[in-house]
C-alpha cells in the first residue's frame, strides 16, 4: 500500500486572477503546447464515416491559479487549464481546449457550443457536451460519454473506453493501452492497436456472453486491412490496420477459468477470527509485520504507515495504547456473513492514549496463519465514499525483499480502482499501476481479484481480467494478504471537516491455488 508519486506533466506559468468569473489574460502559451496543425492531424473518422477532429488552438489562454476559482471563456476559441488547482472551467461558444490535473476540477460545457477537448493527467470521464478527451497522464482511465467520441492515450499504461456513442479509441503511446468495451456501447473504432511486442496492447469486452477466445474468434472477421469483431447485441469493434492470424488470447482480457484450481482459503465472516497477542492463535492478526508489536511508547509504528502520511491509528479490542488495560475499541463488526470495518474519529477521552491519532480504522492480515506463492486471490466489497477513505487488499512476502508488493485492489472514495505491482528496492523502485473506472463501486458489491503466476499477473474486477504484466523478478516466494481501511495520506488527501465515518464492507476473502497444472490467463505475443 505504498503513496504512488503521481506525476504533474504541466509546469507552473505565471499570473494571477481575482476571485469570481473574471480570468486574467495569460500572455505566455501554456506549457503543453500544441502545433497549429495539430488538429488536422487528429482527426479519426468513425464507423459511419464521420470526422472527429480535435478542437483547434485558439487565441484566448486562461489559467487557474488559485484553488476554487472559475475560468470563463469567450465566444472564441478558448484554452482553459487548471495547472493543479481545483478550479471550474467555463466554456463558451467557441471551439474550446481544457487542461485538467486537479481531480476537483470541474468543466462545464452547453450543448451545440463548439467541439471540445480535454487534456487530462489524472482519471477522466467527459462530462455533457464535451467530445473529445486525451489521456496524458500515466496509468489512468479515460471514458467517453454518450456524444461521438475521440478518445486518445499518450501517457503509458492507460485505459480509455468510448461509452454509448459510436466512438474512436486511440493508442499513441509505446507501451501497453487497455481498450475497454461494454455491452451497450454501440459501433467503435480503434487506432494505433499493437498486438504483439513490447508494449503490446489489450482488449477488454464486457458484458457479451464470452467465456474464452475461441467465443471471441468466432465473431471476427476480416475486412480487407481491418478486423471487426460483430457482437452479438450488434455493438461492434473496427480494429485498424490489422489482420486475424496477427491477434491470440494475449490480447484480450476475458473471465476468469478456475475450473483448474482449488480452494486453499475461505473466509465467508460468519464470525472473525482474531489473533490473541498473548498466544498467537487465530487467523487474522490486527498490526503490520513491521514496528513495535507490543511497546506503549511506540506501538503506534505497527499500526499505521507513516511513510503515507495517514491518519488513522488501527486498532483492536485488546489494544491499551500508552496505557495498561485494553480499551475495547473494535472496528469491526459482522453481520448476516459481512465484515465491516470502521474507519472514525477517535473518542476525544482516549486520544492522548493513542498517540493523539485523529482517527481509528482496522487492519487484518494473515501474516501468522496464511501465506501462498502464486494462485488466485479475491475479495467481495462495497467501497466508502467519499474525500479521505483508503481502502484496499494486497499481497506482502513473508520474507522482506525489497519493496515487493501485489495491490489487488485500492480505491479513493470514488469509481477508480487501481490495481499495482510493486518491486525492486527503495533506492531504485519499479511501479506498473492499472485504473479501471467501476461506477457502482461505492453502492455495490464487487469482486476484485489477481491470478498471480510464475510468468503473469493478471487482475480481475467481477470475474473478468481488468490488467495484466510479466511476474516482476522479485515475486516468487510465499504472500500474505491485508485488508485494511486507511483514513487520509498524502496520494488520496485528507477528510473535510464533516467525515464522520466511512464503512468498508466485506463479503469474502477466497484464495485458490492450481489443481496439477493449470494455463496461464495470457502470456507475451511471440
């Protein structure tokens, strides 16, 4: 569960703006500057023959640089950029460019005002009336509304998905791009598809009825230099420039088959297991593996993960703190077969005794009772909402090596799920992170899953692969798993002053391991 350092690709320019709606002209271009005959360039025609261009370069540059402030347009051609202040850009009549990175930031748009782009370098979906968006920044998701969409990545390890319109996706980067479909997302066209190589891209198809890629196969067809994939809603994908015999199961993230595996672990919560610090028996233990397990003046360095700037201290109904008797403070509850973990303020009477930590969360781990090297692991949830929540589920080694780490899953209180491999050491870390976009996270159960194996691992989200990478070199050995509920830290920001609480909801935790051999879900394209 380490802070991803989430990189701002747009530099700072100067100026100032008052407060209101009146924006100060910036003479300077911005940073990310585009050629004038950028548009032209960008300009994809979809399955009906329609041109989706980029919204030209125009003369009017307003920049944000104070936190909540509005940027209103002209009836020109506009560009409007946050430069990482939460802002709210105004369009007008023009054809408008935006540049977000605040995830606070809000673009607003009428209809039949121009056509529009979005430059954005975090995760985006395109609001009403807005065209076209570009995935700039690294390991993000970016998804259409229901116009005709141009959806572009140029940042690495994006996902892009079109939504209901008949859109274009656009991979124009050099490494791996997730190309998401659903049912219901009418007739797409995809650009810059790489289907074997470094960088490799992948196709997700959700909701179609397919269990493996001969299902798949079934519905392609050639079409002179284009593949088609004909679904049997009659949705549609025009992959470009390709040939049949140049795409394999590699390239499509498809369901999960554990017809093959086994059940090494159940926990349904009818009842919670915990750890007895003073015997070590029971299943789930309530404090990392790393700091003071048991001293009053530094028990808090087990509890927390500093690193990350979080707020919460985990607790447990036989935790004393700095004192000597336990002060039954329980985070967790179970109810008809569900785990809720709590994450709250701490009770004003005992925060001198918990080091003064504003808030108390839980954390389980199967440090002392469970631990597995390679298979699946998947957890059943429903999500908190909302500024400053951290859930998550991830894969510790039982042997420190480094900084090896499998996140099956963390969430900011939002639709995002990011799904990360983290390996090599502190001085020199090597991080491959994934989004995906789940839009009932926070009012559904979900299960989020990753088959890990000696040559892949590869995510899941309900059963169906959402990311897949080569098994770093550091991840061969026996892992443990956690769940937790962080409150705060420095990559998803701290709660407002009205958090009261936020709930993170537990179904199951289910580990399977391979029955005799077992395939592997996807494996490079040679």
């Amino acid at each position: 569960m380490l802070a991803p350092i989430w990189p701002l690709l747009i530099g700072m320019a100067a100026g100032l703006f008052p407060a209101g709606d009146t924006p100060v002209r910036q003479d300077a271009a911005p940073s990310e500057t585009r050629p004038a005959d950028e548009a032209a360039a960008s300009t994809f025609r979809n399955v009906d023959g329609r041109a989706l261009t980029l919204s030209p370069w125009g003369p009017g540059k307003w920049v944000a640089t104070v936190v909540g402030g509005t940027l209103a347009g002209r009836q020109t051609d506009d560009t409007l950029q946050d430069l990482g202040f939460r802002s709210t850009l105004r369009g007008a009549g023009g054809h408008d460019t935006y540049y977000v990175v605040d995830p606070g930031t809000t673009v607003m748009e009428r209809a039949d005002q121009g056509t529009d782009t979005v430059f954005a370098y975090r995760d985006y979906r395109l609001p009403a009336n807005v065209e076209h968006v570009i995935g700039a920044g690294n390991g993000y998701a970016y998804v259409g509304n229901a116009l005709e969409n141009l959806v572009i990545s140029r940042g690495t390890r994006n996902a892009i998905a079109g939504g209901r319109g008949n859109d274009v996706l656009v991979d124009e980067s050099p490494s791996t791009t997730r190309f998401v479909f659903g049912a219901g997302d009418g007739r797409d066209v995809v650009f810059g598809f790489t289907a074997r190589g470094p960088g490799f891209d992948l196709i997700r198809l959700d909701g179609y009825g397919y269990r493996d890629f001969s299902d798949v196969r079934r519905r392609m067809a050639q079409a002179g230099r284009d593949v088609v994939i004909h679904h049997p809603n009659g949705d549609r994908v025009v992959i470009k420039d390709m040939q049949m015999t140049s795409l394999s199961a590699a390239n499509f993230l498809l369901p999960i088959d554990l017809s093959h595996y086994r059940v090494t672990f159940r926990e349904e919560f009818d009842t919670l297991s915990l750890v007895d610090p003073t015997t070590g028996a029971g299943l789930w233990k309530t404090q990392y593996a790393s700091g003071s397990q048991d001293s009053i003046w530094t028990g808090y360095s087990s509890r927390t993960l500093a690193p990350n700037e979080e707020l919460q201290l985990y607790v447990d109904p036989q935790l004393t703190g700095k004192g000597n008797r336990a002060l039954g403070l329980n985070p967790f509850r179970i109810s008809d077969g569900t785990l809720r973990i709590r994450g709250e303020r701490t009770p004003e009477a005992v925060k001198p005794i918990l080091w003064d930590y504003a808030y108390t969360s839980g954390l389980l781990t199967t440090q002392t009772s469970f631990a597995q090297t390679y298979g699946y692991f998947e957890i059943r949830a429903r999500l908190p909402s909302g500024q400053g929540v951290w859930p998550a589920f991830w894969l510790l080694p039982t042997e420190p090596n480094g900084i090896s780490e499998l996140d099956v899953f963390e969430q900011l209180g939002g639709t995002t799920i990011h799904q990360t491999a983290h390996s090599g050491t502190t001085s020199a870390p090597v991080r491959a992170g994934f989004a995906t976009q789940v839009a009932t996270a926070t009012s559904y159960f979900h299960t989020y899953g990753v088959l890990w194996t000696a040559q892949t691992v590869t995510w899941y989200i309900d059963g169906v692969a959402s990311a897949a990478m080569a098994t770093p070199p550091d991840m061969h050995q026996p892992m443990y798993m956690l769940v937790n509920l962080a409150i705060g830290g420095s990559w998803g920001g701290n709660p407002g002053p009205d958090f009261v609480g936020a709930d993170f909801l537990v179904d199951y935790v289910r580990v399977y391991a391979p029955n005799g051999t077992a395939p592997s879900p996807s494996a490079a394209p040679r």
